[in-house]
C-alpha cells in the first residue's frame, strides 16, 4: 500500500504519473488551494473532487505564495506539513506544491480533465476559467455551501480563552 507520504511530488514527477494514468484510460481531476490548518470544509471539497474521476491531484499553495494571499499571519502549517495532511485524505491520489499566485500555469503543465473548485465559485466566477476553456478542461463545482473557513476558525480561536 502506498503512504501518503509518496503521494507528493514534484510538478514534473506529477506530470508524469498524470500522462501514465490517462494513457490507461483514468479520468484526472485537479483540485488546488492553501489547505492552511485542514478543516471539514476542506475534507468535503476534496472528496466530492475525487468522486468526478479516477484520480484527484491537488495543488497547494507554497508557504511564499499562501503568505502573498493571506496575509502576513499565513500560513499557520507549513507547506509540506499541508501537503502531507492532504496526501493523507482518502481519494487523494497526488499532491504537488506550486509557488505561483495563480494555479494556470500548473493547469498549462498538468492538463486534467477536469479542474474542481469549491462551492463559494460559479463556473462564471472561477479564475482559471478562460484557461480551462482554452485547453479544454472541463470545471466543475463541488464540496458543501462556503460556511467554513480557516480565516473564520482562526478568529474563533483567537477569542477563545487559554
């Protein structure tokens, strides 16, 4: 049985097992985010995401990039103890570290399938859109209504007495 633990990789090895994987037919589908401190939520958006194809990579946010996007406090977990967390959820079949702000020049390298994004985008609204219509990537909603967030939790915490 493979450990999580082999389930991450760089993105040219990520490439690789995807091509592989398509080759015998497998449907890949790719979800991406920074996964700073895991939470329900995220569990929900990556098992709905494995669910749509044979394989689930994800893409998560270097410890430089989640800090560009979140703010100076972020990311609370570094970026391999996140991708370790979500090498260890079930369905997930590969997980990578990007660097970029944006998540389309690993689309470029990675052609999936399909691109899953959580349910506080529209098909309209998902950045990546344009890309995924260029390359013809097929984007799908998933996971359960936004009313979780690490910002939120962290607040929750923050006002919690020690």
């Amino acid at each position: 049985m493979q450990s999580y633990r082999d389930k991450i990789c760089l993105r040219d090895e990520l490439v690789e097992r995807a091509a592989a994987w398509r080759a015998h037919g497998d449907v890949v589908v790719f979800a991406n985010g920074c996964f700073d401190i895991l939470h329900v939520g995220h569990v929900r958006y990556l098992r709905a995401a494995a669910e749509l194809g044979d394989r689930l990579v994800v893409g998560i946010n270097s410890d430089d990039s989640t800090r560009a996007l979140k703010g100076p406090q972020r990311p609370i977990l570094p970026e391999r103890a996140r991708a370790e967390l979500v090498a260890a959820v079930r369905g997930v079949a590969a997980v990578t570290i990007f660097s970029e702000l944006s998540v389309e020049p690993l689309l470029r390298h990675l052609r999936p399938d399909i691109h899953a994004k959580g349910t506080d985008y529209t098909p309209e609204t998902v950045p990546e859109a344009e890309i995924a219509r260029e390359l013809g990537i097929a984007i799908r909603i998933v996971g359960d209504p936004k009313h979780h967030s690490t910002r939120d939790l962290l607040a929750r915490v923050a006002q919690k007495p020690a």
